[in-house]
C-alpha cells in the first residue's frame, strides 16, 4: 500500500502544486473580493444577532438549530462586527475546502480528475455564493469533505490518527447542521455494504464499528435537539419544493450548476448548463467508486423527499456531484469535452455574474440592497416625517426593521407596521406627523396602501427595490407563466397625510 501511495504522489510535479496554488487563489479572490457588497439577508441577522447573546443564553436559544457555527461566531464577533468581517470565516471556510477537495479527489481519481473537480469547485456559483454569506454552510461542507477524506484514507489503511479525523470530523459536522445525519448514514450504510462485500470477520466490524458508536456518544448531548430539527424540518415546506416533486428532483442539480440565480437570460443559458452537466454527471457514474456513489445519492433522495431540505442544506453534495461531472470531461475525447464545456462555463459564469450584480435569485431577499433602501430615506428625509416598516416580529424572516435599522444612520423615528396591518393602524401610528415612509414587503397586499394613499392624502414618491422573478411558481402553471409572479420584493412610498 505504501508503495502505492509513493508512486501516487511521486506523479504530481512542482507544476502540479503551482497550479492547485492559481486555482485555490482564483478561488479565494472570487471568494474574499467586495464580502460586504450585499446587506444581510434575514438568516445572517439571525446569527449575527444570536453571536452577541452571552454564551448560557446563546445555547438555549440554539436548541431548535445545531450550535457549533454560532458558538465559533460568538467569540469571533468579539474581534469586529462590519458585515465583511462577519462573513469573513466563511470565506476562509471555502478557499479550505478546496484544497481538503483537492486531497480527498486524488487518492481517489486521477490526477486530471482531481484537478477538473477541483477547478468546478473553485467556481461553483453556489459555493461562492455561501462562502461569501455569514451562515453554516461552508463550513458545513469543509466539515463534510473532511469526514469522507479522513473515512476514506480509514478504510484503505485502518490508521488511528485517520480514525480519529473521521470521529473529530464527522461529530462536528453533525453539531454544524442537521443534514449531516444523511451523509452519516450514507458513510455507515457504505461501511455495511464493503463489510459484505469484503466478507469483514468479527473483528473487522468491531474495528471499523466503534467509530461510529464514538461519534454517536459524542453527539448524544445534543442529539434530542437535533431530532426535534430533523422533525420540524421533515413537515415544512420550502421554496425548492413550491413547484412539486418533479421539478425539485431538477432544481437540485440545476442549483448544484447554476447557482441560485434562476432567470439570466430567461433560463436559456442556465438549463442547457445543467442539460450538459447531467451529461457529464451520468458519464462519471459509470464503474466508480462504491464510496463517492454512496455519499451522493442517499442524501440526494433525502433532500429530494424532505420538503425543508433546499441545496443550500445538501451543498456538500457538491463535492461527489463535481466529481462525478470531473470523471464525466475526463472519460471523453477532446472534441467532444470541449463541445460540452463551451455548454457548461458560460452558464456558470454568467452565474456567478448574475450574483455579483445581485439580480434574479430564487429567494432575493438573499440579496436585498438594505443600504440602498437606507440611504434613499436618508438623501430625501426631512425634519417631522416617521418611517413605517413592515415587519412581523413574532416570525424569524420578520426581522426586517432590524435589518433596516442596522444601515440606517438618518434622525427619522423607525417603527414597526405589523405584518396584518390595516389602514386605521398606520393613522395611529403615524398621528402627528405630515408625511410617512412607508416599506411594504411583495406579499403584504400593496395595493390595497395604494388605495388607502389616494383616499386619504397623496402619494409623493415611489421605488421598488429588488426585482425578483418566481420562477419555479410560475413553471409550475407552465412555460408561458414562467414570469406571470414577477415584482419588485419591497415598496418604498413616501405618503403625505
């Protein structure tokens, strides 16, 4: 075995390194570049404001999530809290995960498999996109990546020091987010599936068993928490499951290509994108390893058959799905790759385009110019006039006043119109003041303030922000309403009395 590994690595070259260096540094500039361009989006307020809850709090707050990412942020935020510097471990995260990829790839596949995946990964819109965001996600995948590395380098060597990375791992994925239990149990059901083939005696279970009854005692305090999650989030639905089964079944493959930007060019871009790289996937699939096969598909059907579970949830199954798309361009003669490349990255940097200009994404509160929406009050407010935001605050996504007033630096009092609001309170709460700014969310009935406005004073301004276009909604009625539930997310009115 140590002969084979010699000859393994004797094949990369002082190039071979040089160039992972370029690729990880593009990676990390797409990464790292401008992380406070976009204000937080209503998860990210969630963590941030939870990360400056004092630590005993903080932990009876997190018994409906998994704690690592927001104890690890507690202390960070002791060190900074602009909205780049919180967003900066996730960054760091993803240049890591690309190098731990890098390693897992190749004591599987070839060279230029590893490089190609590698390469995919760099440049994957979705992981740029939740590298650059202050959630769990990336760390979730570096955690992941690192499970599957240090079981797979057990499974080959039985080493302790690789048995014990799988149980460090895997246990702090498991503590990072509930949708590690599917990649668990995928490496366990793997575990059972070579133990059969390989005809494992007594004592080769027991070796291989006992990591995984190590993991499941270190995760024991916390796993009725963790299963209260699971249960919530098995019954709610999400956004990726609005336009039932089938579709999803698309949108997991197509978001693991393309991003979550839905609508650059019409979809005319995007889907041969994931036509070509469904191609290349099932080329990859042919006579691989039992191992990548097993940390793929069982918990793709999981997150296809549990209505929460959106690709943000399951983004670690980028690295099997890249690697199988990697093996796909590799298998192939030079013609034929290149024709399917020129399908594949135009796609994905139009993607990756469409995110830095923050337009058409399948949840646009993601990327919501808060700050613009400050500073456009700001620039026109004027002494005895209030502001008015819309905001159910007995619902996590109703942090919206908060949002706002984390960016805005304006004198104008802020208060909070409910989320069931009706005419007679906005009299109410705006009672002695002339003119109101008033900020509506898409789906609390505009129509009906525009009417309110006419009848009882006069509209004197008027911006949409965030521009958004429900796609998977308007699929789901077919191709010619693909557009038909277009609007703007926010209204912004300024109303004179």
């Amino acid at each position: 075995m140590n002969k084979v590994r010699e000859n393994l690595f004797k094949r990369y070259t002082a190039k071979d390194y040089l160039l992972l260096a370029e690729i990880i540094l593009s990676g990390g500039i797409l990464r790292l570049i401008s992380l406070g361009k976009y204000s937080f989006w209503p998860d990210e307020l969630a963590s941030f404001q939870r990360a400056h809850l004092p630590l005993p709090a903080l932990i009876r707050e997190l018994k409906g999530n998994q704690p690592l990412y927001e104890t690890f942020m507690h202390f960070w935020v002791k060190l900074g809290s602009s909205d780049a510097f919180f967003r900066l471990p996730s960054a760091i995260f993803g240049i890591l995960a690309l190098y731990f990829l890098f390693l897992l790839s190749r004591e599987i596949f070839s060279k230029k498999v590893s490089f190609t995946a590698v390469i995919l990964f760099a440049f994957s819109p979705l992981h740029v996109l939740f590298s650059r965001i202050g959630r769990v996600y990336s760390l979730l995948t570096l955690l992941v990546i690192l499970s599957l590395y240090f079981f797979y380098k057990w499974s080959r060597e039985n080493n302790f020091s690789y048995g014990a990375g799988f149980i460090l791992f895997t246990t702090l994925s498991l503590y990072a987010h509930f949708s590690a239990y599917l990649i668990f149990l995928a490496e366990f059901l793997w575990l059972i599936y070579r133990g059969i083939k390989e005809k494992f005696y007594l004592k080769d279970w027991l070796k291989n068993l006992w990591l995984f009854l190590a993991i499941f005692i270190l995760v024991l305090p916390w796993l009725y928490y963790s299963a209260q999650a699971v249960a919530r989030f098995s019954s709610a639905p999400y956004y990726s499951s609005q336009a039932g089964k089938l579709l999803k079944l698309f949108f997991l493959p197509y978001s693991f290509l393309a991003g979550l930007t839905l609508n650059p060019f019409h979809l005319y871009v995007t889907i041969p994108v994931t036509i070509a790289g469904l191609y290349l996937f099932l080329l990859g699939l042919k006579n691989t390893k039992s191992f990548i096969l097993f940390s793929f598909f069982l918990p793709f059907l999981g997150a296809w058959k549990i209505p929460a579970v959106s690709p943000k949830h399951v983004i670690y199954l980028l690295v099997p799905f890249y690697l199988f798309i990697a093996r796909g361009i590799c298998r192939k003669g030079i013609k034929l790759r290149i024709l399917v490349l020129a399908l594949l990255l135009p796609g994905i940097i139009l993607s990756l385009c469409n995110y830095f200009q923050g337009r058409d994404f399948v949840d646009a509160s993601m990327v919501t110019p808060w700050k613009k929406i400050a500073e456009t009050i700001q620039k026109q407010e004027k002494k005895g006039e209030i502001i008015l935001i819309e905001s159910d605050i007995k619902f996590p996504y109703g942090m919206r006043i908060d949002l706002f007033r984390r960016y805005y630096k304006g004198s104008l009092p802020v208060k909070v119109l409910d989320y069931s609001w009706s005419p007679r309170e906005i009299r109410e709460i705006s009672q002695g003041f002339e003119k109101v700014w008033v900020l509506l969310y898409d789906e609390s009935n505009p129509e009906k303030f525009r009417e309110f406005m006419v009848n009882n004073g006069s509209l004197l301004y008027f911006k949409g922000f965030q521009w958004e276009t429900h796609t998977l909604k308007g699929l789901k009625e077919g191709w010619s309403n693909r557009n038909k539930y277009a609007s703007f997310l926010y209204e912004l009115y300024l109303w004179k009395r």
